[in-house]
C-alpha cells in the first residue's frame, strides 16, 4: 500500500501512463506514414488499395519484361546504324564493323 493510502502504488500509474504515451505516439506515427504513403500514391497516378497490382501489371506491360521474340529485327538494327552514321555518331569504320556483327548475328 502506498504512503497516501489509495492501494494503488505510484510507480503503477507512472508506468501505466508512459505506456499509454508510447501507444498514442506509434498510433499517430503509423497514421502519418499511411497518410503520406497515400498521398505519394495518388500523387502518382496509382489507386493506394491497388498500388501493388498496378505497378505488377505496369511492369509486364514494359520492354523489360518483352519475350526475346520482341527483338529488333536485322532491317531495324541496321536502319538505326545508318542512322547513327548518318548523324555522325559513328564512323565509316565502326559502322562497318556494326553492320558485319549485326549480320553475323542476324
């Protein structure tokens, strides 16, 4: 018992209520980052309850994930070296080079 008479010892309460400080403050710090994860989301094109999905969907849509069926065929693979050459990003030479590796390749 303690000195006042009340039963209850003050080192209780005192813990009691650090306790209950500690779970208001991660409830608000768990409500903040959803809050902010919401708004990033949103901010981004993306429906917060399906971000997930859609970023899954998004990625197999994308070149990455293209079959390797989906390549450049010989024709574009050359057109793009003669475009190159054309513009003066490549030599004489190293178009040489390319073209014959790309054909080799083919």
């Amino acid at each position: 018992m303690s000195p006042d008479g009340s039963g209850i010892p003050g080192l209780f309460i005192a813990f009691f209520v650090f306790m209950a400080i500690v779970a208001v403050l991660g409830i608000a710090i768990s409500v903040t980052l959803s809050v902010r994860r919401f708004l990033v989301l949103r901010s981004g094109g993306l429906n917060p309850l399906t971000a997930r999905e859609q970023l899954a969907a998004r990625l197999n849509k994308s070149q990455l994930m293209a079959p390797a069926a989906a390549e450049k065929s010989i024709e574009q693979r050359l057109a793009e070296l003669e475009d190159l050459h054309d513009r003066g990003v490549i030599s004489d030479a190293e178009l040489a080079a390319a073209r014959a590796k790309v054909i080799a390749t083919g």
